[in-house]
C-alpha cells in the first residue's frame, strides 16, 4: 500500500535558528508533493507545491526564502524552516499524491 | 483564491444520531471535493472523495455534492462515540488529489454515549 512517512515527528527549535523536515513516499510515485500547516488554532494552509521537473509553487504568505523545498526524485521531498519564529510553531504535513494524495503523520515543530 | 467554509464549528450529537456537516466553496471551476478526519494528535485521513454532482454513499458515510449553489456535505447515519474527531473539507481545481487541496476550517464533532 501507499506510505508516506515524516521526519522528524517532532522537533524543538531555538528562535532564529533553522530546521529541516523530510517527507519519504513508499509503494507510490510522489510526481507531486504538498507541504501544509496547521498553526494553533487554524486550519491546514497550503505552503507550496512541488511538481518533479516542474518549478514549486509557493501560496501567497509563503516564500521560497523562508521554506525552501526540495523534491530531487520522486520518493522525496524535504523542507526547511529557516530562521524560526513563534509563529511558525504548528504541525507541518506533506501530502504526496500519484493519483490520489496520501499524507504523512506530520512533522510537529515547537520555537523556543 | 478559492475560499472554503465549513459549518458548523462543532457539534454535539448523541450516539446512534444522524450527523450532517456541510461545506461551502468559491470557485465554480472546482473539480474534486473530499472529506477527511483528523482524530486529536494524528494526521488527517481521507474519509471520502467525489468529483461529480450528486451522491456517493460507502458504508455509514454518505457525501453529497452540489456544484450549482457551491455546496457539499458529509452525513454519517449511526453515529458512533468513535466519530468523535475533526472533520475537514477540502477542494482542489485539478480532478485528481493530488495537487492543491485547500481545506475548510474543520468542525469538530463530538459524538456522545
């Protein structure tokens, strides 16, 4: 069956520091790769989405500056979080899709 | 950009109820339409998926969708205390899932004993 699996599942961060997620699909082809949040309080927001051989979209809010993606092969996908803040607390999902988009248990991030 | 609304925020029902959730969206050019649930800690699972107006029914879950008046819904007959959970709706424009959901505020059900 399809598989998608996060790492890490949880993390804890110092402000202004940086920290790097990865998103592994097993017994699939991920050709694309959402990365959502879901802040306190909120809904899942769409970050941005990574197509292979297609350049990744980032949502409005969102900047390749602050949450550069990866997406090398069609089995991965990695995101980090660069210089952290309070408000980028929250649980950081990836969907990954062949014809049908099945999302990891989530990468949950706490800012110090 | 697309708009998704959920009602009600939460809701209370007793055991063996029916529960009716409902989502509304703002791009009439929206294509596939899902339910998930999302269970306190966990991440979300796809409940149900339909593209075409009309009905889908699998098992206690029922989704219907109305792409006219930019509506659908979730109904779950029998419901049980292990229903209780966050309910999202999400839409996407593309016809399969897998490109860009965008999901509803969620409501969040309680199903009592």
């Amino acid at each position: 069956g399809a598989l998608v699996y996060q790492y890490p599942r949880r993390t804890i961060c110092k402000s202004g520091t940086s920290m790097r997620m990865e998103c592994q699909a097993v017994g699939f082809q991920a050709t694309s790769v959402a990365w959502y949040r879901q802040s306190p309080q909120k809904t899942f927001e769409l970050i941005a989405l990574s197509t292979v051989n297609s350049a990744i979209k980032y949502e409005q809010n969102f900047t390749q500056e602050k949450f550069p993606i990866s997406h090398p092969n069609l089995s991965f996908s990695s995101m980090t979080v660069l210089n952290a803040y309070l408000e980028d607390r929250g649980l950081y999902l990836c969907g990954a899709s062949d014809s049908e988009q099945y999302f990891g248990p989530g990468t949950r991030l706490t800012v110090l | 950009q697309q708009k998704v609304q959920q009602s009600p925020e939460s809701l209370i029902v007793p055991e063996g109820a029916m529960t009716s959730l409902n989502c509304t969206f703002s791009d009439s050019a929206s294509q596939y339409f899902a339910w998930y649930r999302q269970h306190s800690g966990k991440a979300p699972k796809a409940l149900m998926s339909i593209f075409s107006n009309g009905e889908k029914e699998e098992g206690r879950f029922t989704i219907h969708l109305n792409k006219a008046s930019l509506h659908f819904s979730l109904h779950i007959r029998d419901s049980q205390p292990s229903d209780s959970a966050l309910y999202l709706c999400a839409v996407s424009i593309e016809w399969y899932a897998g490109a860009k959901l965008t999901f509803g505020g969620g409501t969040r059900l309680t199903v009592r004993p």
